[in-house]
C-alpha cells in the first residue's frame, strides 16, 4: 500500500491533530479529522471512499476502538491504525481483535504512522525486540494513574505513593521520544 488517498484522523488533541493532518498533506493524503466518536461516525456516513484511518484510543469519555467495527463495516478494505499514548498489550490485543491493522504508541511520527499502515500485520518482524524502557513504562504509568484520577496531582501522588511535590517533579521532567526509545 502506498501513502493512502483518504484517511480519518480521530484525534481529540487539536495541536497534534492539525501538524498530524498538515504532514499528511505533504505526502499527498486528503485527511478528514474528527475529534470524538459521534464527528467520526457522521464522517464515516458522509465519505464515499476510506482507505486508511488513525484512532486515537483514548477520547476523554470515548474510545477510539469502538470506532472500528463500524468503519470496517463501511469500508471493509480499510487499514485502521490505533494509536496511543497508554500502550499495552492487552488494549493491543483487543485492537486488533475488533479489525485494527496495527497499533502504536505515541509519539509516532507520521513516517511510522504510513510504515505502520503498510507493513503486514502478520509479520512478525514488525514485533518490538525489546520491551519498552523503564523510564516509558514508568511515564505511561504516571499517565494512567493522572488519568483515572482527572488529572488531579494530589490525588494521583497519594495513589501512587509518592509525595505531590515529587510527582510534580517527574511531569515536568517529561521525557522526549528519544527517551522512548528501546535498548
């Protein structure tokens, strides 16, 4: 598959939706973006064609995989691509149980999203050598916790056990892609 025609982006992040769409514009996509669930389906009812899309998973109250067996009902020969910033590999199991053709985690350039959407799935060379860093688990852990607790620090660092100060500490210290990179 070369770079595809049309693609959905369902992306509640509008910054990285819009340098997301204006990269795929470089590489000669037509991206159509939604922000939640109910956008993305009246998309899906309104596009003609769809050859790939790219969902992110978590949507404030959304899921992004419940996107997927619709789409693929819509668009049968579409490539879906989940991508995530609380990667694991249940939810990457359960991704590619409803019909996704790869998963990833952010960040993810656009270059690994068009890899992603080419490579085959049943290719096993396309599986990670070496489990994430300490410091990616450690960062994608935080982010959970932040998340179950609304983002409330306080709360977050006592389910976590540490002092809020601390947390406080280690989400400025947020670490770059090149820290995410496997040994």
């Amino acid at each position: 598959m070369t770079t595809p025609e049309s693609l959905l982006l369902l992306e509640d992040d509008d910054l990285l939706a819009n340098q997301t769409r204006r990269a795929l514009a470089r590489h000669g996509c037509e991206t159509h973006w939604a922000a939640d669930l109910e956008q993305a389906r009246r998309l899906l009812d309104a596009l003609p064609t769809l050859d790939a899309a790219v969902l992110d998973q978590n949507l404030g109250t959304d899921n992004g995989l419940d996107l997927i067996t619709p789409l693929l009902d819509r668009f049968p020969d579409c490539r879906v691509i989940v991508l995530t910033g609380y990667g694991s590999i249940a939810a990457a199991v359960a991704a590619t149980r409803r019909g996704a053709h790869n998963y990833l985690t952010k960040p993810a350039s656009v270059g690994d999203i068009l890899d992603a959407l080419e490579r085959d799935p049943s290719d096993l060379d396309s599986l990670p050598d070496a489990p994430p860093s300490l410091q990616r688990l450690e960062w994608e852990h935080i982010q959970r916790v932040l998340d179950a607790h609304r983002g409330n620090i306080s709360r977050a660092a006592q389910a976590l056990g540490i002092h809020r100060r601390t947390l406080q500490r280690r989400l400025k210290k947020r670490p770059s892609p090149t820290h995410f990179q496997r040994d």
